[in-house]
C-alpha cells in the first residue's frame, strides 16, 4: 500500500509541478524579456525529457515516473508553444496552437502505445476542432447546413473511433467511452439544427433507437445503454418544449398531460410484459433494461407532467399566485405518497410521482415567500428516511441541499455560511460506514463540491481566501489518499477529480496573482516530491517487477519527436523574429476588449477599422484575401478600397509606394481578421490598456504576414 501512496505522490508532485509552470508563463511576467522567457520554456521541455531519460537509467524499479515525465515533456511542449502565442500575440486559444501541440502527442501516442497519450491527442484534436468552428478571439458566421455537416463529420469520426476501440484494433478504453459520448453530442446537436425539413429529427430518433436496443441485445452494456437513454430523453424533451413555445394553449397542456400518463402506463405495461419472459430471457439484458428504461421514461414522464399540469392550471385558473400555493401541496403530496406507498406502487410510477413532485416543489418553492421552503424540506427529510430506494434517496438528496442554499442563502445573503453548513454535513454523511456506497460517494461529492465554491468566494478578502483555498487543498489531498488506501475506486476518482477541478478554477480566481499562484504551487510541488521520495527510501519491501520503461523501448523514435517539437518551436521564433525585424511598421485604429485566455493568460481582443471592409460584400467565406491598406493624412494605415482572393483583385489597381498588402481571412460578407486581433499583457492590466490604447503598431512582412507589435494611446 505504501508503493501506492509513492506512486500517487510522485504523480501529484509532477501535476502540481505542471501547474505551476502554467500559471507562471500565463501571468506573463513584465520582468523578463521575450529571448528569457523562452530560454525557461524551452529548458523546462528538455528538461522533463531528460529527466525522463535518466529515470529510465538511475530509477529502473519506478518506470511509472520516467514514464509520466515523458507526459508532462508532451504537455510542456503545449505549454512552450502557447508561450510562444502570448510572446508574438498570436490568436488567443488559436485552432493552430492544439494542432501544433497535438502532432507530436499523437505521434507519441502511435509508437508507444501508452494510453496517456491516447487521451491528450484526443482531447487536443477537439479542442482544436471546437476553436477552429469558434474561435474564441473572432465572431464567425455560418449557415445551418455548414453545421449539419460538421456535426455529423465530428459524430462519424468518433463512431470510427469507438468501433476500433471496441473492435479492440485500438485497444484503449478511455476513447471507447470518450469517443461514443462525443459521438452522442454531436448527433444530439446535429438533431436541433433548422435544415432539411425534419430529417435531423427522424435521423436522430432512428439512430437513437438502434442504439438503444443494440446495447440493450445485441451488445449488452450498462453505461452506454443509460446514456443512450438519457440523451434519448433529452432529445425529446427538448421537442416537447419546443412545441410548446410554439403552441402555447389549453388544448396542448392536456394533451402533454395525457401522454406523461400514456408514458407510465406503457412503461409498466412493458414491465409486466418484460417479467413474464424473463425465465427465457438473460437475467442481465432484463436488468439493463429495466434501469435504461426506468431512466428515461422518469425522465421524459415527470418533465412533460410537471410542465403540463402547471401551464394547464396557469391557464385555466389565471390567478397565478392561487395556482403557485395549488402546486406547492400539490408537489408535497407527489413526494410523499409515493413514498409512504412504497411496497405497493409500481416502481415506474413511483419514480416518476416523486420526481414530478419533486420538480414542482423546486419550482414553487422558489418563487414562494415565507417559509414554505422549509415545509419542503422537511417533506424531503420524511422521504429520504422512509424510503428504502436509493435512487430515490439520491433525488431528494439533492433538492434538498438545492433549496437549502438558494434559499437559506438568500436570507442575510449568507451564501458562504450555507456553503460551510453544506460541507459539514455532507463530509458528516459520507463518514457514516452505515451508508450505502452510493449516498457516501453523493455526499462526498457534494460537500467538495461546497468547499470548491467556497474558494471563490471574494467576501471576505484575500487573506480568507487563501486561507480556505489551502483547507480546501489539505482536505481534498487528504481524501484522495484516503480513498486510495481504501480501495474505493468511485470515492477515489471524485476526490482525485475535485484535486485537479481546484487546480483549474484557481486559474480564473482574480484575487490573487497568477504569479503567486504559481509560487505556491511549486513550493507545494517540491513539498510532495520531497515526502514521496522519503516514503519511497523508507519502504523495505521490493517493487514488483514492471515492464521497461517507454524511453528505454523506443529511444531513437522519441529523440526524433522530440527533435520535432524543438524544430517547431524554432521555426515559430524564426518567422515571428524575421517579421519583427524586417516587416514594414505600419500604424491601424482599433477598439479593444479584455478577456482570458484558456492557456496564455490575460489579453485585448481587438478589433481593427481595417476589420470591415466598408461597401463589400464577399461571398467566398473561410477564404484567403489579400487587403490593401493605404495611410491616411494623419499617418494611420485604412483600407484601400482594393483586396485580391486567388490572386484575382475586385478592381482594377495600381500600386502606391506606400501601399501595404496584408493577408487575412474571409469571417464574414465584408469581415476579414488577419490574426493580429490578440495583445497579451501582463496579469491585471487589461482593463488599463483598454482605457488607453487607440492604436495599433504592427509589422507587415513582404508576403503580407503579421505580428502585432505594441499598443498606443496615440
């Protein structure tokens, strides 16, 4: 168990370690220059690969850390790039940058086989996907059958995907379930887009269908049957609700009201049905069955009931407040019947009462003055302790911690207190050894779920910050050992999961610098190396025998990856140095506004005169052209009145001496961005700089490529 607890130390050191350099490059340090940041980024990457090497020569029982060093060298490649980003003001969060940073990962991924790297190219090839069809920095305007067809490109890829994954051609679980989950997304949203009639919803529901009985027979499997389901669910949910923006009416309400009923009765008709074949049946396909279909007929049912009854009753009756107090009892008698009747209702019916009731009390009791939240709540107490399903308890669990805080926090605005509140009890609740696994993993859940959003609390100063950031590191860090050593796979992935969650949304927390963010988290990271390498000395026992580690196998390959990312970065630096020194200056009018990026910290999203060509109109979108920008009298570079696309210009021209032709890409009818729309600057600054900068001074090579050099007020 030790070795465990070495391992994850080392894993954690070098996560925190990852996290420090991150911060640090992001919070774009005015101290050092240009040639000094990236002389660190680039050391920090031969490093982490030199480490990696020398692990696998000094440290041959542990291939794990030379193994995972080889990662964190992948990802600091990103980390070197993105730099490089920030340096030269290249796009925020630009397609270009994941692709760059996802060609040597894949190929790491190809020739080891290691399923780290499965996952980063995955991930960063639809990152790289996602800002290429929204770029973060850029407003892009495309049709509904653009769309159509790259949802359904997205959802085939990732179809390929799963099938080589289940196939076991690529032999990787992770893309088995990341790649189908993806795929369900983009087949979702592939159903809501405007274009060819009703196709995209006739294609989805059949889709859907064969899916949920191919999982459900042919391919038995209960997590991609429940989200089959789920998304099942939600898709005609959200027909339903679209039909009722669109037919808003009496007749509509009773007709939903009606179908929620027909939906149950025809749940538990299949039901009867379904167990008086289940002596020839697969005892496992009838218990799939009956979660995936318990799952969406709940969910599809007490959705429809609920919204019918209370648009049915907000009709007729037309006194709302009359109508509000109705359903309120109305939810409290669907919540606890149920409940109460327990052994002799139909589970389907059940179900379906309580989240009905459960829904409407939510609702109510939100808009309600007085105390009837609290009625609610102690209904939800009576439920969760009379009731032997845990479903059932998980469901009430969670209102109930859902109104305590909207409610209870609304009162004195003690939000921070209810939070606090919350995190006792839950943390209480999950100590309990008396509870079913599922309730002790849920509260776990929430209460770190309740501290996490306590650190972003900025009510109290920075000082109280701090202060609950670093318990909320203690616990969590705690709870991740903890489960570990346990053995309790689920507690362990959400502790583990809330520990990075931490990680990440300290990096939008503006109450503190990322500088001494990144100060801290190295510190804590040399921490963690230190008291995993005194464990690792201390234990007597040997280390199983591992395989040899992945730089030891594949040598020569990964020095050729690795010659591969330095080549990229050098060519980056190149070309952004040859345009710095020998590109023609010129001078563009701008109107800036100030963000976060996801990887390279704070910047100016600018937009330029010379962004709207005034009185064109472009057809060919997502194309190259080529402005020409003449200056003005008072020195300030404009559009000419010409540009060129393959080479063809919209008008007759005659060059000036004192033209400029800059290259850019068709965004809209007469929108043209040429990638000098980012300016990145120093943590905190941002809101200084867009008071004050007016203009823009940008060099322009000879071939029409660009580098945003500085910002002026004049």
């Amino acid at each position: 168990m030790q070795q465990n607890a070495v391992r994850l130390g080392y894993f954690l050191a070098i996560s925190l370690l990852l996290s420090a350099l991150f911060y640090f490059f992001a919070s774009n340090w005015p101290v050092l220059s240009r040639w000094e940041k990236i002389g660190v980024s680039t050391s920090v990457l031969v490093l982490f690969y030199l480490f990696s090497y020398v692990a696998t020569l000094v440290l041959k029982r542990h291939t794990f850390l030379s193994n995972w060093l080889l990662v964190a060298g992948g990802l600091a490649f990103g980390i070197s790039v993105a730099l490089l980003g920030q340096i030269y003001n290249s796009h925020a969060d630009s397609y270009m940058l994941f692709v760059v940073w996802l060609i040597p990962n894949l190929l790491f991924a190809i020739v080891s086989r290691y399923q780290p790297f499965y996952v980063i190219s995955y991930v960063l090839a639809h990152l790289a996907l996602c800002f290429f069809l929204q770029p973060s920095v850029i407003h892009v305007v495309r049709d509904g059958y653009w769309w159509f067809m790259v949802y359904w490109l997205i959802a085939l890829g990732n179809l390929l995907l799963f099938w080589l994954a289940a196939s076991e051609r690529l032999k990787s679980r992770p893309l088995y379930y990341l790649s189908f989950l993806v795929f369900q997304l983009a087949l979702f949203c592939s159903s809501f887009v405007e274009v060819y009639g009703g196709l995209p919803e006739l294609l989805y529901l059949v889709i859907g269908g064969v899916l949920f009985f191919g999982f459900l027979k042919w391919m038995p499997n209960r997590v991609l049957l429940i989200v089959t389901s789920t998304m099942l669910a939600l898709f005609l949910l959200a027909q339903f609700f679209w039909f009722m923006f669109e037919h808003y009416s009496e007749g509509f309400f009773l007709i939903g009201l009606l179908a929620a009923v027909g939906i149950v009765w025809g749940a538990v008709a299949a039901m009867k049905w379904l167990k008086r074949q289940a002596a020839s049946q697969d005892s496992r396909w009838v218990r799939f069955f009956q979660e995936a279909f318990t799952v969406l007929v709940t969910l599809v049912a007490a959705t429809i009931g609920a919204v019918s009854l209370a648009g049915f009753l907000f009709l007729v009756i037309g006194d709302d407040d009359t109508v509000i107090y109705f359903l309120f009892f109305l939810s409290l008698i669907g919540l606890l019947v149920p409940v109460f009747s327990e052994q002799k209702m139909n589970g389907t019916v059940r179900y379906t009462l309580i989240t009905m009731g459960c829904m409407i009390g939510v609702a109510t009791s939100l808009y309600l003055d007085g105390y009837y939240w609290v009625v609610l709540l102690a209904g939800l107490c009576v439920a969760w302790t009379i009731t032997g399903g845990i479903p059932t308890k998980l469901l009430t669990q969670f209102v109930f911690l859902f109104i305590l805080y909207f409610k209870l926090g609304d009162w004195r605005n003690t939000h921070d207190l209810v939070l606090a509140i919350i995190f006792v009890s839950q943390m209480a609740m999950y100590l309990l050894p008396s509870l079913p696994n599922a309730l002790r993993n849920s509260s776990l859940g929430y209460g770190l779920l309740s501290l996490l959003v306590l650190t972003e609390s900025n009510q109290w100063g920075v000082a109280w910050n701090v202060a609950i950031s670093l318990v909320y590191f203690v616990i969590s860090t705690y709870l991740v050992y903890r489960t570990m050593h346990r053995k309790d796979r689920v507690s362990f992935a959400i502790a583990l999961g809330f520990w990075f969650a931490f990680l990440l949304m300290k990096y939008y927390d503006l109450l503190w610098s990322l500088l001494h963010k990144s100060i801290s988290l190295l510190l804590l990271s040399i921490v963690f190396f230190a008291i995993s390498y005194w464990f690792d000395r201390s234990e007597k026992s040997e280390w199983e025998a591992a395989k040899p580690a992945l730089f030891a196998q594949k040598r020569f390959a990964f020095l050729l990856i690795i010659l591969l990312q330095l080549v990229l970065i050098g060519y980056q630096i190149v070309s952004s140095e040859t345009i710095l020194t020998q590109g023609r200056a010129i001078k563009l009018k701008l109107e800036p506004i100030d963000p976060r990026s996801l990887l390279q910290g704070d910047y100016v999203r600018l937009g330029y005169t010379i962004s709207t060509l005034e009185q064109e109109n472009i057809s060919d979108m997502d194309s190259k052209i080529q402005v020409v920008l003449r200056p003005q009298a008072d020195g300030v570079y404009d559009y000419s009145g010409y540009y060129a696309q393959n080479g063809v210009w919209n008008r007759a021209y005659q060059m000036q001496p004192d033209d400029v032709t800059i290259n850019g890409n068709v965004i809209g009818s007469s929108q043209v961005e040429y990638g000098i729309e980012s300016y990145f600057v120093p943590e905190g600054t941002g809101l200084e700089v867009e008071r004050s900068a007016k203009f823009a001074q940008v060099r322009v090579s000879k071939k029409g490529d660009a580098i945003l050099e500085s910002l002026s007020a004049q």
